[in-house]
C-alpha cells in the first residue's frame, strides 16, 4: 500500500471543510513561534460563528495576542467579542490560575492563622519549584472548559510548538510522577 492510499479516504485540507464539518469540536492552531498562530485562529473562529451557535476561542500561549487581535481585554473566563454574538475568546493565564488556586487553599484555612501560613508557603513554593506548573494549570482550566463543552466548537490558540507539547503531554508526565510517588 503507497503512503497516497493511505490517505485517499481523508478530507481535503481547506478552511471550507474545516467549516463545514459539523462533528468538529476542536480545532489547534500549532506551530512555531511568528507563523500566524493567533491571525489563524482567529479566522477560523469567524468563520466557525457564521456557521455554528457559540465558538470559543482560546489562547494558551502565556504571551496572549486575542486581546490585541480583537482591540478587546480577555480573561480567563470566555467574554463575548465585540460586535458577535456567539464567538468568546479566553486566555489562560497560568499564574493567574496559580493565584487563584492558592486563594481557594487559604480560604479553606482561614479559620486557622497557622495552616493558612503553611499553605500559603506552601503553594508558593510549588509555583514556583515544579517544572510544567504552568502548562499543569493552564491544562486544567482548559480540561474545565472541555468538560463543560458549552460550545459547538472550541479553537485553540495554542503557543509555539515546544510549550504546546508539554502541555498535551503533561497528564502523562503528572501520571508517571504519581505513580513513583506511591511507590515511594
């Protein structure tokens, strides 16, 4: 079998099937850093709400450019983009999420002075020791959004290659480190 059969039963490559192909739920942009990762996505993402009920697009490179895309703030909640009223755009911001995720803990100590100190050293300590800690938080906002699936279709602006797979490879890596950890 030639490499062309092989791949004789797939769609053409073109922004028009990516558009009508309603089964689709997600759509990464990849690629290495200056290609138009960020002027794609948001193509596509118009082009997703001429056709679809509600789109989301999100960025996960820690240097967001959706706000400056659109002339418009985002978070790290999906916001409405100006002059649409189905597509919303987010971008995940992994100290953020470490922030508020160090909130919650010494909210759930605040009774207790000294067990909001500790954890509070101690959260501040794994922001800041664990290697991937930001590709770990921004994996889990982005697994909160999925999960939800609110939307028709979700468009990933993802970063440049290198951070993008170790954000999709950090389930294992976290599953590997556990592992070890109970053996221990």
């Amino acid at each position: 079998m030639s490499e062309i059969d092989e791949f004789a039963d797939l769609p053409e490559p073109s922004l028009r099937n990516i558009i009508e192909m309603d089964s689709l739920k997600w759509v990464f942009v990849g690629g290495k850093g200056g290609v138009g990762k960020t002027t794609t996505s948001c193509c596509v993402g118009i082009q997703l709400s001429k056709v679809r009920s509600k789109v989301l697009l999100v960025s996960t490179d820690p240097a967001h450019n959706l706000s400056d895309a659109f002339s418009q703030k985002f978070g790290s909640e999906p916001t409405l983009v100006n002059g649409f009223d189905n597509l919303y755009c987010m971008e995940i911001d992994a100290d953020d999420d470490m922030n508020s995720f160090q909130r919650s803990m010494q909210e759930g100590a605040a009774e207790d002075d000294e067990a909001q100190g500790i954890i509070g050293n101690f959260m501040a300590d794994l922001s800041s020791s664990i290697p991937g800690i930001d590709e770990a938080m921004s994996f889990a906002e982005l697994m909160k959004q999925v999960q939800a699936m609110d939307y028709d279709t979700i468009v990933f602006d993802t970063a440049p290659t290198g951070h993008t797979l170790r954000l999709l490879s950090f389930p294992t890596i976290m599953e590997k480190a556990l592992g070890k950890g109970m053996v221990l």
